[in-house]
C-alpha cells in the first residue's frame, strides 16, 4: 500500500512538476516520519501474526494518544482538559482490554 501511494505522489510530482510545497530541509525529517510509520505498520504485522489480535489491535489504535504526547513533548503544545481526559481514559482502557 505504501509503495503505491509513494509511486502514486512520484508520477503526479513529476506531471504537475511540483513537490508540492516540500523544500529540500524538510526532507530529512518526512524520511523519518515515514520510516516510523513503516515501523509501526511492520511491527503491528507481527504482533498481530505472532500475538493476541485482540491486544495488539488495541495498542495500535493507541497512536493519536501518542501523537497528542509528542505534541506536548516536541512542540509544547498545551493539552486542554477534555484532551487530558480523552488519553487518561484511552489508555485505561486499553490496560482493561489487555487484562
């Protein structure tokens, strides 16, 4: 799926000759924002091939909890209190499915 969206975006850059706003610094870090997402695909596979599904599918659907935290951590953004709420209560109940 990846690989298609990448050659997808490759043909139409090359059509309109754009890169759509993407200037040459900010090609280091959208590598590694993809290769996260690569990461965090591969690593769902397995788990899920080798795990409990059930777990698994819960944690992967954890990932806006994590990015409201990299907010936080990377950019300072403040967490308002429905925000606050909405992780603390993602993750009990995660714990509680998990259990």
């Amino acid at each position: 799926m990846r690989l298609t969206s990448v050659t997808v975006l490759f043909v139409v850059a090359l059509l309109l000759r754009t890169t759509g706003g993407v200037t040459p610094r900010e090609v280091p870090g959208l590598l590694l924002i993809g290769s996260g997402d690569l990461a965090a695909n591969f690593l769902f596979g397995i788990a899920s091939s080798r795990g409990q599904v059930s777990i698994a599918s819960v944690l992967g659907s954890l990932y806006p909890v994590v990015t409201t935290l990299l907010a936080r951590v990377v950019v300072k953004e403040r967490l308002q209190r429905v925000q606050q709420a909405g992780v603390v209560l993602a993750v009990g109940g995660a714990v509680l499915i998990a259990l």
